[in-house]
C-alpha cells in the first residue's frame, strides 16, 4: 500500500494567508502588563501545531503529558529525551507565530547542571524549540541560572510536579497549608530571580494562584490555579476531547472529538464490510481500454471479467467472477 504525503500546507504559507504576531517573550511581559490573558496549549505532531498557529495560541508546549496522551506510558516519567526530540522536531515544522516551549523530561536535568545544559541544548538545536520548561522550585534555581546564562530562555513550574507524583502520594492538589502556600511563593520568587521569564502554575488553590502571579514581575501560566493567573495552559487532547485517561478537575472539555472519530472509524468499517467503500465511479481509477487489452494478450488471456460485489451485501456471501 502506498499513500501520498497529506495536503498540509506549510507553515509559512499559512501564516501569510492569515498573519498573526509572533509571540516573544517580550509579548508575553506586554500581555501580561495589559492583563491580557495567555493562552498555552500543547502539541505534539505537525497537523495540532499547524492548528494552533492559525487560531493562534500564544505558546506551544511540547509537553511530556504526551508520554501519557500519545505513546500510552502510564506516566510522564517513562519518556526519553530522543523521543521528546521527535515529537519536537514535527510540531516545529507546523508552527509559526507561537512561542515554541518544549518539556524537559525526567531525569534529564536533575543530576547535574552539566546534564540539563546539555539536555537543553539538544531541545534547541535538534528539537528546534525557542525555549524550555522544566520542573522544580528552588532546587530547580541553579539550572535555571545556568541555561539562562547562555541563552536559552526556561519556563518553570511549581505546585504539581507530575514528574514526581510518586513521591508526591499521586497528583494531589498543592499549597493548602500555610507552610506550603509559603513554600511555593518563596520557590516562585527564586526562580524569577533566577532569571525564569514565565512560570507554570498547576494544581493549587485559586488565591494562592492569583496571590503569586500579583508578587511576580514575570507572566504566570495556571494549570487548575484559578483565573487570577497571567494566562491559562491546557493539553489539547484534554481540550477537544480525545483523551481517554481520567480527566481532571481543571479540564474543560470544548469539543467532542474522540465521539467523531468513533463514529468515523465505524462508518468505514461498515462501509467496507457492506460494499459501499470504495465507490468505483467516485473512488476508483480507470485504464484505457486498449491499454486493458493489450495487458490482457501479455498475460495470454483473450478476456477477464470482474464484478464488484453487489452493495449492501456482507463481504462474506460476495461473489466475483473472472
């Protein structure tokens, strides 16, 4: 079986038909001054990348949730960086006017500084992202120091760390204490101090979310941190409807989806079984007749017939003659 390549048009090309601004980090710090909110969506292969850049979203993530939503690892510690590598390489095909952030995964930067400046390095220059993220809150400072030093620009991200939700009991809601609420403020202030330009948000209490993001001077993205936070960050599959996985209190569901696809797979199979896929008129090619005859004489046939099966009837009780 061959297929031809899909008839997606090329970023840029799309990016010319409808012209958006390109999202810089001095964009972000303008949205966030303006009380804009940011919008944060993630991606993972060309056609996700080339849909968020037409509506656009401001920035694209490359998460490590596709450990879970697209290669079906139980969690976002089963992924490689080679394999974050990929993912990277076809939504940076498809975007354009975003900001391109791509997922630090685990055990890529937590041994050593060396190890994340080097993980770091090969995101941007083989994955072509303009930027990273990683988890972690003042433990997380020195790394952040370090890539910031040589120009790679780190998104961080406190409160939920799915990366650790072993050692976190299971992915539970952070900040509800007094002691930990203070914890994650001080880690945030670090971090942008550090030299963070953005700073993600997941799982804690919507005043706390809201308290944090009005202490900063950089933009704060929330996942499940209420509406005070700069901006909002979803997974696209969560966002459409596609992911089968137990959804969380965060997501809102804005499209049906995975209902259309399930209901597209049926049709074709019914289609196939019953005869009315593929259409020989409207789906198929036809042959010259005199070239059909002269393949027949080299086959050493006079004649051959074929008929379709007739429709509405099973595959199975199908008859074709010759």
């Amino acid at each position: 079986m061959s297929l031809q390549s899909p008839k997606y048009p090329p970023a840029s090309a799309l990016s010319a038909s409808t012209p958006h601004v390109k999202t810089t980090i001095g964009r972000l710090h303008s949205l966030r001054t303006s009380k804009t909110p940011i919008t944060l969506l993630t991606a993972y292969d060309y056609p996700t990348a080339l849909a968020c850049s037409a509506h656009p979203v401001d920035i694209i993530l490359v998460g490590d949730s596709l450990a879970q939503v697209c290669l079906g690892y139980p969690s976002t510690t089963r992924l490689s960086l080679d394999e974050m590598l990929h993912h990277c390489r076809a939504v940076a095909r498809g975007s354009s006017s975003p900001l391109l952030i791509g997922d630090m995964p685990f055990g890529t930067y937590a041994a050593s500084v060396s190890d994340a400046v080097k993980s770091a390095v090969r995101l941007v220059q083989e994955g072509h992202v303009e930027g990273v993220k990683l988890e972690g809150e003042e433990e997380a400072v020195e790394r952040v120091q370090a890539l910031t030093k040589i120009g790679i620009p780190v998104m961080a991200h406190i409160g939920l760390l799915p990366q650790r939700h072993v050692s976190l009991s299971g992915y539970r809601v952070q900040g509800r204490t007094a002691q930990s609420a203070s914890r994650l403020l001080h880690a945030a202030r670090a971090l942008e101090d550090a030299g963070a330009f953005s700073i993600v948000l997941e799982a804690m209490p919507t005043l706390l979310g809201a308290y944090i993001t009005e202490q900063l001077n950089i933009p704060t993205i929330g996942v499940g941190a209420g509406p005070g936070t700069s901006g909002q960050a979803l997974v696209l599959d969560d966002v459409v409807g596609t992911f089968s996985g137990r959804k969380s209190r965060f997501v809102r569901h804005f499209a049906d989806v995975r209902k259309e696809v399930v209901r597209g797979v049926s049709e074709y199979v019914n289609a196939v079984r019953n005869g009315t896929f593929p259409d020989c008129d409207r789906e198929g090619y036809s042959i010259d007749r005199g070239e059909w005859e002269k393949f027949l004489a080299a086959e050493g046939r006079s004649s051959w017939m074929w008929t379709p099966a007739p429709r509405d009837t099973p595959a199975e009780d199908a008859v074709a003659e010759s």
